[in-house]
C-alpha cells in the first residue's frame, strides 16, 4: 500500500500509474514516464546525480522552492521565466549561467557576482540605471544646460538676431542649436527614467528597453549627433567661403542654406531611424542593448547592427573630422595672415575673422568629445578591452557636453564681440 499526499487515501501499488486518477492530488499518476537521467542514481523518489545533468531545454518557468536543500555545483539556465525567489533555498552553488543578466541580481548572496553570466553593462547595476551617483548628477547638469542654453540661443538669433539668419552661418549655426537641443532632450530622458526606476532598476530593465521612450532617446542621440557633424562640416565650409572671398563672390544664398539645412536633417532622420525597421540585421534591438539606448560600438560586444554602428559612428564621422579640420586649418592659416590685409577690408569682412575664430573653438570641443568616442570605436574594433568606467564617462558626459557648450561658446562670444 502506498498513501496519497497530504491526505488519508491509499492504494494498491497495481493502482499506481494506471490511467486513472485515484488520489485527491492526483500523484498517483505523476511521473509516470520517468527517466532515471544520465550520470545519477535514483531510487523510489530521491534522485542522486554527478558531474553534469541535462535537463529541459524548454523550460518555461521556475517555481520558488524548486532548488530548496538541493546541492548544485553549476547552474545553466538557457531560456527561462524570471521569479524573484527562483534560486530560494540551492545550495553550494559556484557557477550560474542564465540569459539575462536580471536573474543574477536574484542569485544567492553567497554567490559572487564575478560568477553569474552575463555580466552587467557598464553602466547600470541591479538597483540604479546609472549606477555612478556623480554621472547621475552631471547626466541631469549636463542636459538641462543643453536644453536651456540652445533653447535662448534659438530665441536669441529669433528675436534679436535676425540679420544673421539671411546668411548661411546665422542658418546654419542655428540649426546647430537644434540639433544640439536634441541631445539635451535624450539626456532628460535618460535621466528622468534613471530617477524614476532608482533602487528597484532591474524589476524595470526590460520593460524600459523595449518601451517607446528608449527607442525615442535612441533616435534623438543619434540623429542629434550625426545632425551636429552635418552642421559643423557647413558651418566650416561657409567660413572658407566668406574668409576666402571676403568680397562676397561666393557665398551661401538664405534659399541655398535652408535647403542643404533641410537635407541635413533628412540624411540624419534616416541613419537614426533605419535600425528600427523591422528586419533580422536590426531584430529590434539596435537602440536596447543597453539601458541608456544608445549603439555606440564601443565595446567588444557585437551586437545587433554592429556594423552599421560601426559605419555610421566610426567611419562617417572620422571622415568628417577630417574634412573638418582640413577646412579649419585653412581657416586658421588665413585668419593669421589677417592682420598684414586689414587695412584693405571693411567692418563686415573684420567681423568674419572674428566669427573664424569663434568657429574654431567650437570645433575643437566637438574634436575633443568625438575623439574619445572614434578612439574607442577603433581599439573595440581590435578587440582591445576598454574599462567599463572609461566607457560610463564617454557615453554619458565626455559625447554629450559638447551639445551644453556650443551655445555658450557662440552665442556668448558673438554677444562679447557686439559689446566691443
């Protein structure tokens, strides 16, 4: 005779496994079609197993307890359901490899986190998703000079200074602004998540990655830095032109200025949004590989549309650098030999000079925060490590900084040199 669970019923071993339904819990027909597993001994319901268990690839979901006063050495989980109490009760564990790094944020206490894969990004930890508290602090300095500072530069050039928006660099300088405004726009963003989720980040860390608001921050950092180059590249380009033909047989026409602005806007729309149509290259995941949806390559991770990151980040941004600093070296040149040829130009033309020299140091800044980046991309693209807390930096305050500080440097500057 053999007794039903947690109840007073017993049965015949012949009724044991017989098709039909005896015990109130129904555990006379459970495990009928056991399998003793490889590489363990089993006998009547205690199960003795060495070296490593295969178990079911198709696992749905863990219950709490399931590991309860069991001794696992390793623990592989390739595709599972997430439960807080998941892993309640295992002992003796050294190793767990699980698909997301989310459950191991629940792994036992006794388990180092240098022992659970995958690892965590650089940037976010189990609680917080900028796991620095000085990054959480400059990510919300940072954005609001960029949204503030561009906003009045935007209603500065609108309201008092309207000249310069008949010429291509008042144009252009202008939608510089905008394109910068956009970056400050994705650094609230991040922020404003960071803050809401702080302290319980990882229960979030899937739905915020997946929501509309990561894929917004995705698209807005990116089309604001491509849009920023873009608007560089013509800033420098009508500063030869006017420095180089300081009598104005070249120049930038307001109907030609507003178009190439257009064009602009519409390359950088579409290298930012591309990555979200639906396609195997992309799966969808392009901007939430990471939790501040950005798909900068650099790290040594190949993620979904590497390539294209790589393309459009490393390449075409190095090759307009170059052009860029080209097109200021001339600048540079020509802006020292203005003092030997002032004599012979008039006030508008001085005044050029005066704007060259503002535009170079509004491109070194921007040099000085996408060097690091194109320094980065090209050592991840030989494999070389890179510190995790170097990367934190990079992404989060040394690329965007550049969007809070042109601004200043051209607005303030032109206000300073108005003044004299």
């Amino acid at each position: 005779m053999i007794g039903c669970d947690r109840c007073h019923v017993c049965l015949d071993m012949n009724q044991i496994c017989d098709g039909v339904v005896q015990c109130p819990n129904g555990d006379d027909e459970r495990l009928c079609n056991f399998q003793c597993p490889e590489n363990c001994a089993c006998n009547d319901l205690s199960i003795v197993c060495t070296g490593a268990l295969n178990g079911n690839e198709e696992l749905v979901s863990i219950e709490p307890g399931t590991f309860n006063g069991l001794k696992v050495d390793k623990l592989s989980l390739k595709q599972c359901g997430f439960g807080k109490d998941m892993f309640y009760g295992v002992l003796s564990l050294s190793e767990l490899q699980t698909p997301k790094f989310k459950f191991c944020c629940i792994r036992p206490s006794y388990l180092l986190e240098e022992r659970c894969v995958p690892r965590r990004d650089e940037i976010s930890s189990c609680d917080d998703l900028i796991v620095n508290s000085a990054l959480q602090a400059l990510l919300w300095v940072t954005g609001l000079l960029a949204v503030l500072g561009n906003i009045l530069s935007l209603l500065f050039r609108c309201m008092y200074d309207r000249e310069n928006l008949k010429h291509g660099y008042g144009i252009f300088v202008s939608n510089l602004a905008a394109a910068d405004l956009l970056m400050g726009l994705y650094m609230l963003i991040i922020g404003i998540a960071d803050t809401k989720f702080r302290g319980r980040y990882i229960e979030f860390d899937e739905i915020w990655r997946t929501s509309f608001w990561c894929h917004l921050a995705g698209v807005l950092s990116t089309c604001s830095s491509e849009a920023s180059v873009l608007f560089i590249c013509l800033i420098t380009l009508d500063r030869i032109v006017v420095i180089k033909y300081p009598f104005g047989q070249v120049r930038f026409s307001t109907s030609s200025a507003v178009m190439t602005s257009l064009a602009c806007w519409i390359v950088a729309f579409m290298a930012a949004t591309i990555p979200l149509l639906p396609g195997s290259y992309f799966d969808g995941t392009f901007y939430t590989s990471r939790a501040v949806c950005t798909a900068l390559p650099l790290t040594r991770d190949r993620q979904s549309g590497w390539a294209y990151s790589v393309a459009m980040f490393i390449g075409f941004n190095f090759v307009s650098f170059i052009v860029i600093a080209f097109g200021q070296s001339i600048i540079f040149y020509v802006i020292r030999k203005a003092p030997s040829r002032r004599a012979r130009l008039n006030v508008n033309t001085s005044n050029d000079f005066k704007v060259g020299r503002t535009l170079l140091l509004v491109v070194a800044t921007d040099f000085l925060c996408w060097f690091p980046v194109g320094l980065m991309g090209m050592l991840a693209l030989f494999d070389v490590p890179i510190p995790g807390v170097v990367y934190a930096w990079t992404v989060v305050l040394v690329l965007p900084v550049n969007s809070a500080l042109n601004p200043f440097l051209y607005t303030i500057s032109m206000l300073l040199s108005r003044e004299r």
